[in-house]
C-alpha cells in the first residue's frame, strides 16, 4: 500500500471517491437545505439532515482540494442505495411522490457528475432501488442524457448501473457491488469480511482471473477494513444517514458510521483514505 508522499502531482493518477447509502428522500438521510414538493408545499430538514449536509460538504472539499493539488482524474463511485424510495410502510420519507425524490436526487449527484471525469452506479437493495434496480438505473440515463461521456455503461449488459463493477486504473484493480456481509458485534463486525476477502479471491482464481486489490461493499451502514491480511482488501462503506426507526427499535447501542472512502491510486501502489463523522448524542435532560 503507498503512502501519501509516494504520489507524484501531475504525473498521472486516479482519485477514486466512494460512497453508498446515500438514501436521499428519507427524514434521518441525505438531502438538500428545502425540499418543494410536488404540490408546492415544502420540506425543511431535520436538525440531523443539516448536520448530515455539513458533513456531506466537507467531504467533497477534501476530495476536489486532492483532485486540484495532484492533477489526477477524479472517479466517483456511487455504491447502492443513493435513495430511499417506499418500503416497508415506513412513515420516514420526505415524500410517497417518486418524482419528488428523484429530483432531490439528482440534484445532489449532478454536482458529483460535474466534479467528476467519471461517475459510476452500482445497483442496491430491491427495497430502496426497486426491482432490478430501476431507480439507479433511471438515474444514471437521466445524467448520461445530459452529460454525455461521464457517465460509465456496463459493457456486459448495456446498462448505466452495475450489478458488480471492477475497474483497472493505474495497475489497481477495483471492485464494487452494494451486498456485503458484517458481524453484528463491534467486536466481531469484520469477522465476515474476512470471509468474503477469501470468497472473491478464489472466485477470480476460478475465472483465471487476477483478484482485485481493493474490494467495496455497503448495505451495512458500518465501516470495516481487512487491511492487508488477504490478498484482497475488502472494505465496507459507511453511509449517509443516521438510526432510523428500525435501528433505533433493534440496535439501539449501535451507531451507524457516517462518510466516505477515498483511495489515491499511481502506478501500481494506491492508498486508502477513511472519512468518517460520527453522530452526536442529544444534550443530557436536566432538571431546570
């Protein structure tokens, strides 16, 4: 693994900026200052959401001052889950107007796709990115539409998001998709990712393939690293949204890790960068 005084600025290289579970259109999630609704009316944000926003902002800033100070190409990864959608009845959602999170939506990913030389899709939950993960895929055509050429298309299938992405950029190999597995106890939360550091390892050796480098994974709102004790590394994403009512009801010890992973890649060595904020608790009750 490099270290960052090992990059050379200017001399070619690629910043790779991923995050999942962005769940944009939930109330404990990601989302802009006001939302206007369908019908005119508007919603204003949770005191969590701004804090979520504050936190959103300052990542970006890290990523566009890395990309400013090395002059190296900037892909964006977007690694399921980018919006709620309407699921299990769930009474947590800015609007049951599709339309309402979709535009909440790409306005929050433009600003990605016009920072980015590359933006990329990997497809989430049936529960949040719907039946074949339609919401992702609509998402993605409607950007490609507008920017054409940064957006990245699965050569297998055609489509603008992907069920699994693996990508080779300056003698790194890549790999994306949203399902993963952790432990459910801090102290064993990286025990499964071990497992599956070993999984995708022997699945590329099946295919005669070399394994990936790096291997991302979401869904489970944790962040967790193997670090180099495997051949591939496997790392799990953290998210962009605080306990919703389900976390509250059935972890309610656990915190969810908040932000994104950062990874600085040249000439074969890469480094990985965490980023992550960490909820603060509501002020302790006090008699008056």
């Amino acid at each position: 693994m490099g270290q960052a005084g090992m990059f050379s600025a200017g001399r070619g290289g690629t910043i790779h900026a991923s995050v999942a579970d962005m769940h944009i259109g939930a109330t404990i999630a990601l989302g802009r200052q006001r939302l206007t609704l369908a019908d005119g009316g508007a919603v204003l944000p949770a005191r969590a959401q701004c804090w979520l926003w504050s936190c959103w902002l300052d990542f970006w800033r890290e990523v566009w001052r890395l990309k400013r100070d090395t002059g190296f190409d900037l892909y964006v990864e977007l690694v399921g889950d980018i919006w709620e959608g309407y699921h299990h009845r769930s009474v947590q959602v800015t609007s049951l107007v599709e339309s309402d999170q979709f535009k909440q939506a790409y306005e929050i990913v433009e600003g990605l796709v016009q920072m980015a030389d590359m933006t990329f899709f990997v497809k989430g939950t049936s529960a949040h990115d719907g039946q074949l993960s339609w919401r992702s895929e609509i998402l993605a055509e409607a950007l490609a539409r507008v920017y054409p050429g940064k957006i990245a298309r699965d050569r297998g299938t055609g489509q603008w998001s992907f069920w699994e992405l693996e990508m080779e950029t300056q003698g790194v190999i890549l790999n994306f998709q949203h399902h993963g597995s952790l432990g459910r106890l801090p102290w064993t939360v990286a025990n499964l990712a071990h497992r599956t550091a070993v999984e995708i390892e022997l699945k590329a050796l099946r295919q005669g393939r070399e394994p990936p480098h790096l291997a991302f994974r979401g869904d489970r709102h944790v962040y967790a690293n193997t670090g180099d004790n495997h051949r591939v590394q496997v790392i799990h994403l953290p998210c962009w949204g605080v306990k919703n009512e389900y976390a509250q009801r059935y972890f309610p010890n656990h915190l969810p890790d908040i932000g994104g992973v950062i990874t600085l890649c040249q000439g074969g060595r890469y480094e990985v960068i965490p980023r992550r904020y960490c909820p603060q608790p509501a002020p302790r009750w006090q008699p008056e």
